[in-house]
C-alpha cells in the first residue's frame, strides 16, 4: 500500500465525522485500507453503544464522565451523538448542565485535541483567514461565547468554551443539526479571573480582559468575517456579562441571523413552562403577580416576555409591567436609584407605590419585603444566589396563595435560589416548583433552555428567516405551554426532546412566515418537511 494510501487511512480514522472505529465493514477496510489499523472484529453501532455506555458508567464521578463523553466526541462523532441519543435523560446533564460548569472549570485541565475555533485578541487581524478553513464550508449553525459569565460560575475564560461545545451537542441530539454543520467559537479577550490566569494549565490568552472600543472592534470584525463567510447563518450568542449581551443583541440581531439565549431563551422557556404550570392553577396570566429575583441578562429577559405575554392576553403595557416586581443585588429596583442599567428601566417601580409598605426596616427593600407586601402568585429566580428563597420568603408566599409557582432557575445545583424538595416541604407540597438544573425530584420541572433554543435555531434555518424575532420566541413559549398532558409535571419529558424541538420549530417557521420573515417556500414550513431534514445518529 503507498504512502498516500497509508496516509488517507489514519486521516478516515483520525478525523471524528468519518471515523466509524470496529463498525467498519470487511468492504470498507478493503478499500480504505484500514486492515491492521484495526482489530479484526466487526461492530455495530448498537454494540459500540453498549460498550460505552459501561465504560462510562465505570467513571467515579460525573466530571470524569463528562471528560470521558469529550473524547468520545473528538474521536467518534456519530457513536457520541448516537450514545447521548439512546439515553437523552442520563447523558443531558453529563453533556450540558449541571457537569458543564466543572467542565467550564476544569477545561484546560483536560483539554485534548481542537474543536471549534478559539479567536484570540491577538488573532483579531486573523479572523477572515481563520473562518476560511474548508473544514467549514457546511457550518449552519454558530453558538458562540466570550466566557465572561459561565452559567452562575462567572468569569471563566478559555474554559467557557465548553459551553458553545455543549449547547450545539444539543442542537444536534434534539434538533437533528449534523454535526459537520456547527461550530463552537470562544471569543477569548483574556479573563479578571485571577486563578484560571495564573494557572500553569490554563490554555487562554492571559491577560486582563480587553474592554471598551478595543472589545467592540474585535467583535464588529467577527461579525463582519461571520457575514461574510457564512452567509445564512443561525449565530447564538452565549454566556455574555449582562451589559454585553443586551449590547450586542440589539446591535447585530438585524445585521445576521442571530439571538441571545441567556436572555430570549431563558425568557421563552421560563413564560412557557408558566403558562403550562397556570393552566393547573386556573388562573390567568393578567391576574398572575409576579416576583423576579435577579434582573441581569435572563431576569430582565424573562421580564419582558411575562410583558408581552399579558399584552396578547388584553393588559396594556403599563399595566401588565404593574404586575411584574423585580429585585436585584441593591434590593427592590425602583425607579430613583441612579444609574440603572438600561434594562432595569423598564422594570423600575415608582417610589410612590410602595409608600404604605410594611418593611423590615434595612437600607434597601429586600426579597422578603417584596414578597411580603406584593403577596405574589409567582417566584423566578435568576440570581445566581444559593438559599436565596429562605424558608420565610417561601412560608410568607404561602401564606398567601393556595399554588404557589416558585421557579428557582440558576445553574448550576450550587448556584440554585433553594432546593426543591425544601419549597415543597415549606409550602405542605402544594408549590408548582420549577428549576434550572435536574434534581431528579418526582413531580418537579427542569426549566432547562433545551426545551427551547433547538427548534428556535431549526425553524429560523428552515424558514430562511431574515431575522429570529420577539415574536418568533413568543410563538415557542406559547407552543411549549400546550405541550405537556398529564398531572406530573409541567413539560413533556426529557425522551421527547426530540420531538419539542419539531414542535417549537415548525411554531418558529410558521411565526415567520406570518411576520413576513421566511425566505423559504411555504412546503419547506411543514411539520413533514422539517422533520425529514432532521439528522438521526446513523453510520454512513
């Protein structure tokens, strides 16, 4: 055999979107010239499944698990997806959250071989050279982030490149995106954590993060290399700061296709998962009161959904934003507080709505005084505060309403407002108790952007929308509301993500069509038609 011959072989093996391992055929061998780079035995996808399915579960933790799963990934694309799709409740939170976070923590620590792209400030005259890699030339879908606000953990650097890692496992584990057709990106300006910049380890650019014009230089050349690379492209930005992600959410959503799941994602599957936890309590949404906890990115995101949701309902703006209080680290945001970041305007409560308040008498006007004087129907949270709903808050909230909804949404486990099986205990188990990462507690939801985020990027691709639009993430979450039949719990279960992600996307599709946004035929709006396009874990 040549040289070449030789060559080609280890290539088909070492690249992980052709690599098949023992299920190549004796054919297959024969003409790649694979025999002796493998062992003589001749498996099946079903077998290769099974064999890692207890090499993963002789793992001793789950972070040993979720490395294990990486490799996989970086050596055998079609068995990793096919190995997380035979058992989508054990490997999501192997795979995303809650592991994730430690994965976030630890990446340079098990850091092996490239996936996706990380452009670093010293690379920032490179990017259009970068992009232009062949390897490239299928990408549809981009989730990128810059690593600055890993889940509740912070500052991460580098290291939050697993999370464009993981959220696009899960485009194509629910909605079928092929793996040749993503491509995470970490925008790595540096990081202000001390520790990952003074690890010995640490992979990343280390240096202080760039901020102000330089940071908004470097991503305006990203953008523009993106637009002009891949045209058409679904990008979801990831795990900003707060104030960068409103930023550049309304200044590039109309320059490509594009949203930020951490606000409209959060915002769509948290109205969704309510508007199916209210059709249990018979109450409507225009008569829900509502109290957020945590009005940064995904509060505030939230926020305004809950708006526009009581505005199709009949309330008028004003009087569906009466309805909504929002607390933040200075306490009650009211509407005297001087520099408010310019999504908590919106939310700020007049200072003469509160005058008859009972209150605890502190500096600012706290979680409990809200709870205690708004007597509200419904708790989010989106702090990223662990026990921040305390036994009191939730015992005064009960005291109150018969079904209580209290959704306790930050990631990760560490990060969560309360523990679900304490709110239960607090409540006499008649909270509808939603939250961020899985407890494996009967009866509870997890309130997780999965149920979400894939079929929005499936139906905006399918569509060929110009634009992913508020109504098009209003459509979702008034979709995901219908979905769920049944007393237990409030979202279809996790072994029917697949099928969600059809739901919301043809919701999605049809959405856009009605706002004049699909470029598409109206044949490739179908549910048959979006389905068929769906990538099943398959051996070619």
């Amino acid at each position: 055999m040549s040289p070449t011959r030789h060559a080609a072989a280890r290539a088909l093996l070492s690249d992980p979107l052709t690599n098949k391992g023992t299920a190549f055929t004796e054919e297959e061998r024969d003409r790649f010239g694979l025999h002796g780079l493998l062992p003589p035995h001749v498996g099946t996808l079903e077998s290769q499944i099974e064999r890692r399915r207890n090499a993963l579960e002789d793992k001793e933790s789950d972070f040993q698990r979720y490395a294990f799963l990486r490799e996989l990934q970086d050596s055998n694309e079609v068995l990793f997806h096919a190995l997380v799709q035979s058992d989508l409740p054990r490997m999501l939170p192997l795979v995303y959250t809650p592991t994730v976070g430690e994965g976030c923590e630890r990446f340079s620590e098990i850091y092996r071989r490239p996936r996706g792209l990380f452009l670093s400030y010293p690379n920032r005259n490179r990017i259009a050279d970068i992009l232009a890699d062949p390897a490239y030339d299928r990408v549809k879908v981009i989730v990128v982030s810059d690593g600055e606000r890993i889940l509740g953990l912070g500052d991460q650097g580098a290291g939050g490149m697993g999370i464009p890692i993981g959220k696009l496992a899960l485009y194509t584990a629910c909605a079928g995106i092929h793996p040749a057709e993503v491509l995470p990106i970490l925008l790595d300006l540096g990081t202000d954590n001390h520790a990952r910049r003074e690890d010995p380890l640490y992979i990343g650019y280390r240096a202080p993060r760039v901020r102000g014009k330089d940071y908004d230089d470097f991503v305006e050349a990203f953008v523009s290399a993106v637009n002009d690379r891949f045209p058409g492209v679904l990008l979801q930005w990831e795990d900003f700061a707060g104030k960068n992600a409103y930023d550049l959410l309304v200044r590039y959503r109309d320059r490509l296709l594009s949203f930020n799941d951490d606000i409209q994602g959060t915002a769509a599957t948290a109205v969704g998962t309510l508007l199916s936890a209210i059709r249990k309590t018979g109450v409507p949404i225009t008569e829900q009161r509502v109290v957020l906890f945590g009005a940064g990115a995904a509060g505030s995101g939230v926020a305004e959904m809950l708006v526009q949701a009581m505005q199709i309902e009949g309330l008028s703006e004003a009087d569906a934003r009466a309805k909504i209080w929002a607390v933040d680290r200075d306490g009650l945001i009211l509407s005297d507080i001087p520099r408010l970041p310019p999504q908590q305007v919106k939310l700020a409560h007049d200072p003469a709505e509160i005058a008859g308040w009972n209150l605890s008498g502190s500096n600012m006007i706290s979680l409990q005084d809200t709870i205690a004087n708004v007597k509200p129907t419904v708790l989010i949270g989106t702090s990223g505060q662990k026990s921040a709903f305390d036994e009191r808050a939730i015992r005064i909230m009960a005291q109150h309403v018969e079904r209580p909804v209290v959704f306790p949404l930050s990631n990760p486990l560490s990060r969560a407002e309360a523990h679900p099986a304490d709110i239960l205990e607090w409540t006499d188990n008649k909270a509808i108790v939603g939250t961020g990462s899985p407890f494996g507690i009967p009866g509870v939801t997890q309130v997780n952007n999965v149920y979400v985020f894939p079929g929005i990027g499936q139906g905006a691709l399918a569509s060929g929308a110009t634009t992913v639009s508020d109504g098009m993430f209003m459509a979702a979450a008034r979709r995901l509301g219908e979905l769920h039949e049944g007393d237990e719990g409030l979202l279809p279960p996790v072994t029917a993500l697949r099928e969600v992600a059809l739901e919301i996307a043809v919701a999605v599709a049809e959405q856009a069509a009605v706002e004049g946004l699909a470029t598409a035929e109206p044949e490739a709006l179908t549910r048959e038609s979006i389905a068929a396009s769906m990538w099943k874990a398959e051996y070619a």
